[in-house]
C-alpha cells in the first residue's frame, strides 16, 4: 500500500518536472525566435502607422490652434 503510493508519486513528480522543464525550453525558443506571429506582427505596424499618424495629426492642429491664437490675439489688439 505504502509502495504504490510512494510509487505514484514519483513518477506524478517526474511527469511534473518534465512538464515543467519542456514548457520553459519552449518558451525560451519562442523568446529566442522573436515570439510575434506574422500577423501579430501587421497588427503591431498598424497600431504604430495609427499612432504616428495621430501625432502628426496633434502636430498640425497645435500649429492650426496657434494661429487662431494669434489671429485673435490682434484682433484684440487692434480693437483697444
């Protein structure tokens, strides 16, 4: 009785370890390899175009809010 149950655990440890083992061995390769899929990776380069194009787009209408600052900024000036 004590035999079988020394026994399953064991072999449930060994089953255990080497689960563990290979999944990090996999992980270190995917990590090694570049971990991103071709697809993930057209995902990460539209998000990027988006967020390049959003501060490009910030850019010109800083620019835009500036001049009607100043637009409005001599109209004051003007005005007293």
């Amino acid at each position: 009785m004590h035999g079988a149950l020394i026994l399953s655990i064991i072999f449930g440890g060994a089953i255990i370890i080497l689960t563990i083992i290979g999944s990090t061995v996999l992980m270190g390769i995917k990590i090694l390899k570049g971990g991103v899929s071709k697809k993930g990776q057209r995902i990460m380069d539209d998000e990027a175009r988006m967020i390049q194009e959003i501060y490009s787009n910030m850019s010109k209408m800083e620019e835009r809010v500036e001049a009607l600052e100043t637009l409005i900024l001599d109209r004051d000036r003007k005005d007293r």
